[in-house]
C-alpha cells in the first residue's frame, strides 16, 4: 500500500508546512462548530437586536461606504418629473403603509362618491399635485422576512403591526399573537377549525365524495375578502394557484399579512368596475363570509364572476343566507337562487354552511333565457382586451364558439403563452392610443 507521505515531502520548505497544518486545523474547527451550533432539529431565526429606527438611520454612518444623502420629507409630485442630487425623499415614518389610489384620507374627503356600492374602496387616484413623491418607509423594526413555508404559519409582529385584527378575528383562528411572531393556525370566519378540513369538505361536495378539488378540475382559483388568505395558503399542496384579493377596509390592511406570508395578493373590490383579469380565467372563484352583496343591483357583481369563469368552473358561496333562516337571509337567498337560475348555474350541492354552483357549458338554456327577454347578452367583443377600469356590464356572454376558450397550458408552458397573451393586449393597448391621438 502507498503511503501518503513521500521524501518530497521532507523537501518542502518548514514555513510551508505549519501554513498548511494551519490550513487543516482551520477547517477542522469549521467542520465542529458547524456540527455544534448547526444541528438544530428545527431552523433558527437569529437577528441582530432591533433598535428604534431614526430620521438619521437612513444614512450609513461607516466611513467605508457611500452616504445616502435622501431627505426625510413629505414631498408631492410636481408636473414636470425631476430627481434632485440628493436623490429621492424617503416619506415620514407614519406614510409606511401608504398604498397610491387609496389613501383614506384623500377618499374620505371626496363627499361625491357612491359609498352605497362601495366606490369608496376602489382604486381612486388624486390629481397629480396631491400625489406623494417619497419612498415609502418600512414600518419600525422592519426584519427580513420569514421564508416561505415556515411564512404560512408566522411571520415577525413588527413587519405589519395591527393588533386589531387580531383581537376582533383571533376566535375565528384568523391570526394569533405569539411573542414577537404572528401565529396563523389557518382558520376563516366559516373554517375557524382550519382550511385543510374546508378544503377537503369542498373537494367531496363537488365529486360526491370521489375526489378532492383539483380531480374536478379546479386549477386557478380567484379568492374575494381573502382576510389573511390562508384558504389560498393550503391550496398549495393540491398544486392549485389562488389570486387572493380584498378590500382596504376597517380590518385594517388584510392584504399585507398576505404578502408578508408569502401570498399572492392584491387590494381590490368588486363595487362598479371589472376585476382587472380576462374572462374565462378561473376554474372556481371562492367567497367565504366576504360581504359581498351579490343579490343587489340585479345581480351585476355575479354576472361579473360569470364573466371569469370558466365554462364548468364553480361559484363556492360559504356565507349565512346559505344555511340561517332569520333576519332576512331568506329573502337573500330566495333572491340568489332567481338570479343564478337565470344565468342557468347549477346548484349542485348545499350542505352545512355552504352552496355551490356550476357555470354551463352548453349555452341553449342561456339563449332561451334570452329569447324570454330574462338575460341580457353581452356585445361581442374581443375577449384578450385588458379590463382595467371598465365599468361592469348588466349582461353575460354567450360563448357559442367553443374553440374561443383557450385550453388551459401546462405549468411549465404558462411563462410563455401568458407573457405572448400580455403582450398581444400591449400592442392593442398602443394601437388604440394610436388612433385617439
């Protein structure tokens, strides 16, 4: 057998080989404190301990790296866009959850709007000079982010700082304080025992107990009033994809325990305009006590979910007309059967706190409806035009042409046809620009 050393080795220089016995050593001493300190079953979060952040923290004190010279300044937008030397204003500290087009405040003095259908909560955007110009802060004691999953369960307290939400919903197991730490258990107002059981109950009402929801065809899911999304956060290991959006409203700001988690999630409401998605998007669109009037109004906000659906595609509605008989949650319900009826859905089950419907695919009961004078018809129209800002229409559309309705892609395909779809409603978008000027 060969030995490891040899008599080259007796050449090399003395200095050379305490620097290498060096070398070994060091890594050796790697190696135990890697095994000493690392072999924690669970993970560790170890910060540096926080400090109240000042005015002065947004400038490096260390002589080695460069000084940000930003000024704490509420500054507002002036006609002409210029950045000064100093570079770009950080806004003050209480601006740290300011969110553009809806700043209550600015809303709150506008005494022309419609609150009765909520115009209040959508997107309405001050004219130019009332518009703030700064980089908005984080809140104090902002950390890095806890990383997605350990974010479905907790993420740090001071990142979005609202104890009230926690106080009014902590008995529907929404969120719970835990230490520094936001706890979600993953309950909701009508699954207060935990998504993963809701979840299962609604896979067995759509397949008469045959299966789950992603074997009836559910792939991407549109959640209204999310609260803190964590029916979206267990969808995810059925490999289906949830849009989870909600208002700016007296819960405080919903939508940022969902991004903190790790969430996809926007501020919207469904009030006067369309959902900024294209039609046909979604296999099921999901309402759990989301105070959503959908009886009012001739039923527009449902005809608005009949536009995202897909043909087949589901309208899950967990809320009390479905079960209570009091108060007037009759009289609601009796109102949400006409309508549906009307657009030819399907109730194809009710049980315990929730109904759910089916979109037809075959359009012949529609058109009877219409011939009846019962629905109105939407006018034909290019179905991959963007939607934003367009106001809701008392009308559903037909889709006679089967071959219109684009078969959903693979997961590894969706990054290029969604990005060719996006940039089809681009071009389409300049080409109208175009003609207006």
């Amino acid at each position: 057998m060969r030995r490891w050393w040899s008599p080259a080795l007796a050449a090399v220089e003395p200095r050379s080989v305490q620097l290498l016995l060096l070398g070994v050593a060091l890594v050796a001493a790697s190696f135990y404190a890697g095994t000493l300190f690392g072999s924690s079953a669970s993970p560790a979060l170890v910060l540096p301990p926080s400090r109240p952040r000042s005015p002065d923290s947004f400038r490096a004190k260390v002589t080695d790296v460069p000084v940000f010279t930003n000024r704490v300044s509420r500054t507002y937008r002036a006609k002409s866009v210029t950045v000064p030397d100093h570079g770009v204003d950080v806004c003050p500290l209480e601006y740290n959850e300011y969110v553009p087009c809806h700043d209550g405040a600015y809303i709150s003095s506008l005494k022309s709007l419609d609150t009765s259908r909520h115009v209040d909560l959508e997107s309405i955007c001050p004219p130019w000079e009332k518009r703030l110009f700064c980089l908005v802060p984080p809140p104090n004691d902002y950390k890095i982010p806890i990383r997605w999953p350990t974010s479905r369960d907790y993420v740090w307290r001071s990142n979005v700082n609202h104890s009230h939400l926690a106080e009014v919903k902590g008995g529907q197991n929404w969120v719970h304080e835990k230490g520094k730490l936001w706890w979600f258990p993953g309950g909701g107002t009508h699954f207060k025992h935990g998504a993963s059981e809701y979840i299962e109950r609604l896979g067995n009402m759509m397949t008469n107990s045959t299966g789950d929801l992603r074997s009836a065809g559910v792939v991407q899911v549109l959640d209204v009033g999310c609260g803190v999304a964590s029916f979206s956060a267990y969808l995810l290991p059925l490999d289906i994809r949830t849009m989870s959006f909600a208002p700016k409203d007296g819960h405080e700001n919903q939508i940022q325990f969902a991004l903190e988690r790790g969430i996809g999630a926007m501020i919207s409401v469904l009030a006067t305009k369309q959902l900024p998605y294209p039609e046909n998007s979604f296999e099921m669109v999901h309402c759990s006590r989301c105070r959503v009037d959908w009886h009012e109004n001739d039923g527009i906000l449902l005809k608005e979910v009949d536009r995202l659906l897909r043909p087949n595609g589901y309208f899950v509605y967990s809320a009390p007309p479905a079960y209570r008989k009091d108060k007037d949650f009759p009289v609601i319900w009796e109102k949400l059967v006409n309508i549906t009826t009307t657009m030819c859905w399907k109730l194809i089950a009710k049980h315990v706190q929730t109904a759910i419907w089916v979109k037809p695919e075959d359009e012949s009961c529609r058109q009877k409806n219409v011939d009846m004078n019962l629905l109105s018809i939407c006018e034909s129209n290019d179905n991959i035009s963007p939607s934003w800002k367009i106001p809701l229409m008392n009308c559903v559309k037909l889709n006679k042409d089967k071959s219109n309705i684009q078969k959903l892609p693979s997961r590894s395909d969706r990054l290029s046809f969604y990005s060719k779809s996006l940039e089809i409603i681009g071009q389409l978008h300049f080409s109208n620009s175009q003609e207006k000027i």
